[in-house]
C-alpha cells in the first residue's frame, strides 16, 4: 500500500522506495508472483509485487496465504524494539525541550514570539525529512527539540490561565492514541486503501478550511477565531480534529506492521518514529484547546 502519511510514502513503506524490486510475473492460473497474503492486491494503490522490499536482502521472500510472512528476526531489519526504541528517544527529545522551556522561559510576548519561531524551524525539519529519500536520526532529533519548546511554551500559557490543562491534555492524548491502538488490533478498524483515501481527503479539506479560517482571522474578518473559537464550534472542529489525528495513527500503525512483516530495513523505524510524534503533537495540541474549552472562561 503506498503510505498517505507524507513520511512514510517518500521513503520506506511505499512502492517507489530504493528497495522496492516488484515481481510482478504472473503465474500459470494464479494472481501475479508475491500477491498472495496482500490485502491491497488488485486496489489502485496496491503494490504490484505484494511485498515492498521484495530485493530487500533482509525481507522474507515467501508470503503466506491470508497474512504477511511472520520471518525470523535477522541483521538489520526493522523490529519492534527499533520502532518502540526510536519512538522514546524522539518523544523524549519532545519532553525535555518542553520541560526546558516551560522551566526557563517565562509567560511573555516574547516567550509567545520564541514558541512561534520553534515551530516554524520545526515544520521547515518536518517538511525536509518528509522529501528526503533516507531516514536522517539528527534531522527528526532536531524536529523534536524545536517543537518541544513550542509546546513547553504553549502548555505554559494553557497552564496560566486554565490550571492543570497540559496535564489533561496529555492524559487524553494517551486514552487516545491507546484506545486508537486497541481498536486497531481488535481489527474493529481495517486500513484498506478506500479507508486511507477517504480519510486523507477529509483530512485535506480539514486543512484547508483551518487554513482559509486563520486569513480571515488575521484580517479581521471573523471575530473571535472563527471556527478555531473558544465556544461550541470551537470545540466542535477540536473533536473533529482529534479524530482525524486518531486516523493519522491508524496509518501509523498500519505502515509500521507492514514494515516488520516485509522486511524493511532497520533505518526504517526512525522514520516509524517520525511519524508516530507528528500525530501524538496533532492530538495533543488540539487536546489542549478542547480542554481550554471545556474549562471555560475561568
């Protein structure tokens, strides 16, 4: 399947990577070589060969009917120790730039002006990450110091006005993305690529309203944010976007399976890594504005 999450489908979980080799030859009265035990076999966005690292010297090459191959561990595939080791030091890279700036950096304008500044540094090692061919560790480190001060400087004004709000906010961020996940594996939510294609494109026009929403109020067109406001909107597209950021998991979870199923390359994890924060800071941010919200003017 080719990744709708723009981390994953320049690189790695995604037909076009550097170790993709497709074998598509049909075998006499069955589906072209490597389709067996593909879920995707036969939709748009399917991989023609069943398996993305098909010439990928560490991916199994057998698949098995009804699932993907389950091979042994070897050197230099990607585990799920690498995707859960990769993603604590990425999110505690997150934490400690948090921790650091609300600690230092008092409720201020220019605190406010630094917040903004981090996180358009870290949308810039997003975005270059995200068009890079190759996992860069620094890179994603980097990313994930700068938006820790954002957010340390975001949940410190929360915090001074609503008492408490990040520490909500972040247990709601982790019912979330763990009822998300046990969902996920109770196979209540299958990611087919109709699902993906869906979601993205309500996703898409999400950002686009939110996008349109902030001119208008920049220039004083909508009071009060507009659909990003305080009130039962606000807190109406809040919900909405916190499901959207539930479906980026589902994503997640999906291109991290396949990965270890197929074989991909151990440097992939930090890319798995890369894009679980991405989606965890979606849930968090608009988490906290719910929770603003819902505590009222206070």
């Amino acid at each position: 399947m080719r990744s709708s999450n723009p981390v994953f489908s320049r690189r790695g979980f995604s037909r076009d990577n550097g170790y993709a080799g497709f074998n598509t030859a049909p075998q006499a009265g069955g589906p072209a070589v490597g389709t067996q035990g593909n879920p995707y076999a036969g939709t748009p966005h399917a991989p023609q060969g069943g398996n993305p690292y098909a010439q990928n010297p560490y991916a199994p090459q057998d698949l098995q009917h009804g699932a993907p191959p389950q091979a042994p561990p070897a050197a230099g595939r990607m585990t799920m120790d690498d995707v859960v080791t990769r993603t604590a030091m990425t999110l505690g890279t997150v934490t400690v730039g948090a921790v650091l700036a609300w600690a230092l950096l008092p409720v201020t304008s220019s605190s406010f002006g630094l917040a903004i500044g981090s996180a358009l540094i870290a949308m810039v090692f997003a975005l270059v990450q995200a068009f890079k061919r190759k996992a860069s560790p620094p890179l994603i480190l980097a990313y994930a110091a700068f938006e820790g001060v954002f957010l340390g400087v975001i949940s410190e004004m929360f915090n001074s006005r609503w008492s408490g709000a990040p520490f909500q906010a972040v247990l709601g961020t982790l019912a979330v993305s763990g009822a998300t996940l046990l969902v996920y594996r109770a196979g209540w939510i299958r990611v087919t690529a109709r699902y993906a294609r869906i979601g993205m494109a309500i996703a898409i026009a999400f950002v686009l309203v939110m996008a349109v929403n902030l001119l208008l109020v920049v220039f004083g067109v909508a009071d009060d944010g507009g659909l990003r406001s305080m009130g039962p909107l606000g807190a109406i597209v809040g919900i909405l976007a916190i499901v959207l950021g539930a479906f980026f998991l589902t994503l997640d979870f999906k291109q991290i399976e396949d990965g270890i199923a197929y074989g991909a390359p151990r440097d992939e994890s930090w890319l798995a890594a890369f894009g679980l924060t991405m989606s965890l800071v979606w849930i968090y941010l608009e988490m906290l504005r719910l929770v603003a919200i819902f505590s009222g003017n206070d």
